[in-house]
C-alpha cells in the first residue's frame, strides 16, 4: 500500500481547535511524509455532511419536499397525529422537536438512562419509542429520495466528486495514464447524516431507508477484472454497508461493471452550482443539530474570530508538540440532478 488518504469531519470548531491541531502534530510526527495524506474538516464549512451553510439551496429542497402533498398525506395521518399527541403528553407540548428527538432518545437509552415518563396518563413504552425512531427514519428518507434523490445528490456532490476522482485515478493509473493522486486506500470520517445522503444519492429508491447505527461503515471495493488487458482494461465494483452488499441500480448483482457507478456518481463536481439558491425570496436558515452558543457568529465579529483562531491555533500547536515530546521522551491518523455519462478513459474500452 502505497498512499492513504484519510478525511475528518470535526463538530464546531469551538470545540476542535485543539484536538485539530493536536492531531495535525500527532500525524506528522508519527508517520513519515508521504504516507498518510490527511484533510481536517470544519463542522460548519464542510461537505461531508447534508450543510447548509455550504449548500443554501438544501433548504429550497427541504421545504419543497415536506410540502409536498405526499409527505403532508404521511404527516397528517391518524397514526402519526396520535404519535405527535402521545410524545406531547411525556415530553410536554413545545419541548421536543422532529428535527432532534432521534439524537435525545438514542443518547439517552444508550448510555443507560431512563427516558422520561411524563406526568400524564400517556407513559413512554417500546411501542411509542419505536414508533419515534420509524416516523424520524421515515422523515429524513423522504427528504433524501425526494425528486429523484435530489437533497441526497446535491448534500454528497463533493464529496462523491471526490469519491469518483479518486476511483479514475486508479484506473487511470492501472491503464498507464497518470492523472493525479494514486491513493490505494481513502477513509472518509463522518456523520449519520452523511451516510443517509450517500446511499440515496448511490442507490436511489434501492435504498433501505433505515437510520444509521453508531460505527456504521460504507466500503467500495474496486476489482480489476480478470479478462482485463492493457489495450481493453475492464473493472468491477462492489459497495458493501455495514458487511451487507448492496446493489446499486441498475446492478443485478453486488459485484458490478465499474462503468454503472461512474455513471451514478457522473453529475457530481467539486464545487456544486446548484448549491446557490436561484430564488430571490428564499429564506435561507441554518440547519446545524447544534443550537448552542458555539455556533452564534454573531458574538464575535470576523476580526474576533480571526484573533481567536490564531491564538487557540498557535496554543494548539505549543500544546502538539508538547505532547509529542513528552510521548517520545516516554515510549519512543436544482433540479433534479441528472446522470450522464463520464468521460473516463474505461468509457471508450
């Protein structure tokens, strides 16, 4: 293995700083140059996640997608108004929302605390609790497949542009064309979300609409096939989740011509045009699951932020290379998008 490139995507950099740095002077001091590239991302400035401080057009998308009359249809059914009352009842009307009630259930049952019981005759039960979960799932599935899986496309374009560059590279490599950075192995950190938009943007309507667990892992594997030759170079694929193999349409099996996932990931580029809103009247709003006092640009101006950056960026390296010495004295990582086909040289084999 000759290269790997390993991409983080951090929370709010309130709260990064240091370990950013820290593991900046961690990598470099531990792993010989080039072995290891590494990109460190902000939470709020990065595309590896549905952002919509990069993409303000997510939002145009959003609103689209839940008003919608399918989705109204869904949201105002019996069962779900009956939902909406019950968790009305434990949580209190006004004090929960859709938006996070899927990250307070989960941390709260999974690091062993009791969920709330209310104070009326409606108690939580399993039946309630799972209820929740699949009206969220549900929730944030269709927003992802909505109008041709245009909000999963458009969250993961650069992300997936990186994805597919990295990909014909390689191939590009192996076919004796050199086009840029043979990475063997590129590891991408980052969040539920990410996963949830990466699979509808790949898979379209295939996809298994199902909240991601902790630790969830998404692999593509590259083969080279075994009728290749130099003159006609030939590949396959496989996208596997969480030790599943999925299929990726218009695959018939797992195992697939790399050509159809090129083709997929064919609309996506580094920068997305279609992120900017076009609507003049469009009410751009931050969606970040982070409502704290961290995120409020506006108690700092920017040459506020800039000093603070500088300062906890300098005390964060102070703080590195300490850390390394001391280790090393001790014991010696918008419309919908359409396909089109790529111009990639295994196109013309």
């Amino acid at each position: 293995m000759d290269h790997v490139f390993l991409s983080l995507s951090f929370l709010p950099p309130c709260v990064n700083y240091l370990s950013i740095n820290l593991s900046e002077s961690i990598y470099h001091y531990h792993l010989p140059s080039p072995s290891i590239y590494h990109q460190l991302g902000d939470y709020n400035l990065d595309q590896i996640y549905p952002n919509t401080n990069v993409c303000p057009y997510l939002n145009n998308i959003q609103d689209a997608a839940y008003a919608s009359p399918s989705w109204i249809e869904e949201n105002t059914s019996a069962e779900v108004i009956q939902l909406n009352n019950d968790l009305d009842s434990i949580l209190g009307a006004g004090q929960w929302s859709w938006d996070y009630i899927f990250d307070c259930m989960m941390t709260t049952v999974c690091t062993g605390r009791p969920m709330p019981d209310g104070n009326g005759a409606v108690k939580m039960s399993d039946a309630i609790f799972n209820a929740t979960i699949a009206q969220t799932d549900a929730k944030y599935g269709y927003l992802n497949l909505f109008n041709n899986s245009q909000y999963g496309k458009l969250a993961m374009g650069n992300t997936n542009w990186h994805i597919r560059t990295n990909i014909e590279n390689v191939v590009n490599n192996i076919s004796g064309i050199n086009t840029g950075s043979n990475y063997k192995l590129v590891l991408f950190a980052g969040h539920d979300t990410t996963i949830m938009s990466l699979l509808a943007a790949i898979q379209g309507d295939a996809w298994e609409v199902e909240w991601p667990g902790y630790a969830s892992l998404v692999t593509i594997e590259l083969y080279q096939s075994v009728s290749s030759t130099p003159e006609k170079p030939a590949f396959l694929f496989r996208m596997v989740y969480n030790s599943k193999p999925l299929l990726v349409p218009p695959c018939t099996t797992p195992l697939c011509d790399l050509n159809i996932l090129l083709d997929v990931l064919s609309y996506a580029k580094e920068t997305m045009p279609e992120c900017t809103a076009s609507s003049s009247d469009s009410t751009i709003t931050s969606t970040d699951d982070d409502s704290n006092d961290c995120n409020d640009s506006s108690a700092l101006g920017e040459v506020g932020w800039t000093i603070l950056v500088v300062v906890l960026s300098f005390a964060s390296a102070l703080i590195g290379g300490a850390f390394v010495f001391f280790y090393d004295r001790k014991y010696l990582g918008q419309s919908a998008l359409q396909y089109q086909q790529t111009d990639s040289p295994i196109h013309k084999a």
